[in-house]
C-alpha cells in the first residue's frame, strides 16, 4: 500500500514522508534521496521491495518533491540534519520492534554519513548507494571549498548533471524528461550546505558501531567512485561492496535494478 503522509519541522513546515508498506512486512528501509531526486523515484523500488516483505519510507527534502519551501533551497546543514533526525525517529516509532535501515543514495549518502557522525541512529544496519561521499573536496581544492562553505542567499545555481549519466535505459530517460519534480537547479546556500555536511564526516566520528552495506555500480558517471571509498574506508572500515554491472548512477533505473532490489532486501532483512 502507497501513501503520503507529513512531518513537521521545527520551523513548521510540513514535509512529505512517502510510505510503502504491506502487512507482511519483516523489516523497514528509510530511504535518503539525492540531490535531484525524490521519492517519485521509487515508484517501482517500494512495490519491489514491499513484494519482498520489506516497508519503505522516504521524506522529500524540504524544497524537493512535493515538501514545501524554496526549490533547491538547504539553509544550513543543521536544518537538514534535523529534518531528517525527525524522520527517522517518527518513522521507528511507527515501525515499532521491526527492525529499521537506513539508506543513503548519492547525496542521500552524505547526509546519512553526516547524521551518523552528528547523532546516535535508531537504526541497525547503513547502506550507501553510489554514496557522494567526499566530492566536495574531490572536485574543489581547498580555497574553492573555503569560497564555497561561505555562499548564502537565494541566487539559482544549475545542478548540471544530464539525464543520461542517471540511466540509459528510454523508458527512464522519458520519466527524468517528464519529471516536473526532478530539481535542476539549487540555491547558493545549498552548495554551502553541501560543503559543511561533508565536513561533519570528513572531521567527525561515526556515533556507535552500526554495520555498513554499500552498493555501487562498475562505472558511475557522477560520483568520484575512489574519492567515496576513500571516506567509506575511514568511516567503515569493515564496510561490505557489491559492485552491480552497470555504468551509469541510478542503480534503479538500470539494467541491474532487479539484483539491486534483490540484494537490498536481503541486505535489510539481515538487520532482524
């Protein structure tokens, strides 16, 4: 069964946590999205993975998918964080003595590696996807990220990353081209943002030993794949890789989707 529901923020703004979930579920997975994405992008991943026993959860970042505030707009890393502290906590509440993972896809990898860093997660196992661990520092040198950390304001900013790096597959390139949710462009404000969660990593220490899964395709036309394995070696050392076959970013939307959902679940399932 699919359904939207709310989550407020502390500055009232009402978010949308996206839920898919079936009776005989086992488990739960709390999915964060990456930069241009949101929970639209599951539109097959939930019903796959609930027809394999597992419930689903994925908030739209505010001013992303259909959770209000400015398009493209993160005002701090410390309201991200908090945003989604909130969600994860409702979401173990509602799933009660179930067992929750989170997941982290892309930039959804970097929030999550900053949240573990910054907070104890009611959570039992992590999986990254195709992580933007690290890129931040792997595209900038230090005095373009000091120029960066520092941008404020509303002014727009193209994301600039093409549909065909996500999947080659048509019928998901004609999704992406219909998508009128998919965020082309962020704000000044959020490229600092993204700066300063990748700090809250990179010189922070995860908060209690929580098992670490990662996915990530053969070749990824968006992530630094060396740069993100560097960080993961810090931060999880003991962390467990599969590599799908596939040569573009959205595992989902690849030719390697059902052994992606396959993997996931058992992935997920371990966590009981």
């Amino acid at each position: 069964m699919a359904g939207t529901g709310t989550l407020i923020a502390d500055d009232g703004l009402a978010l949308a946590l996206h839920r898919w979930t079936t009776p005989d579920s086992v488990a739960a997975l709390f999915y964060i999205h990456g930069i241009q994405s949101h929970a639209g992008w599951l539109y097959e991943t939930g019903p796959e993975l609930t027809a394999r026993g597992i419930d689903v959860y994925a908030l739209d970042r505010r001013g992303s998918g259909r959770s209000p505030g400015e398009r493209g707009h993160l005002p701090s890393a410390e309201q991200v964080l908090d945003d989604y502290t909130r969600a994860v906590d409702a979401v173990a509440d509602e799933v009660g003595d179930r067992p929750l993972v989170a997941l982290g896809q892309s930039l959804g990898g970097s929030v999550l590696a900053a949240l573990w860093c910054s907070r104890a997660l009611p959570v039992r196992k992590l999986i990254l996807c195709a992580p933007a661990l690290g890129q931040q520092r792997s595209r900038h040198d230090p005095a373009a990220l000091a120029e960066r950390r520092d941008r404020s304001g509303s002014a727009p900013q193209e994301v600039g990353l093409a549909n065909h790096a996500y999947t080659d597959l048509p019928e998901y390139l004609a999704f992406l081209a219909a998508d009128p949710l998919m965020l082309r462009r962020i704000t000044a404000a959020t490229q600092a943002t993204l700066v300063h969660l990748e700090d809250r990593y990179v010189h922070g220490s995860p908060h209690g030993e929580i098992p670490v899964e990662v996915a990530m395709p053969a070749e990824d036309p968006i992530i630094d794949l060396s740069a993100a394995r560097a960080q993961l070696r810090r931060l999880a050392p003991a962390a467990e890789e599969r590599v799908f076959d596939t040569g573009v970013h959205y595992l989902e939307f690849s030719r390697a989707r059902t052994a992606y959902w396959d993997w996931l679940a058992d992935r997920v399932r371990e966590g009981r």
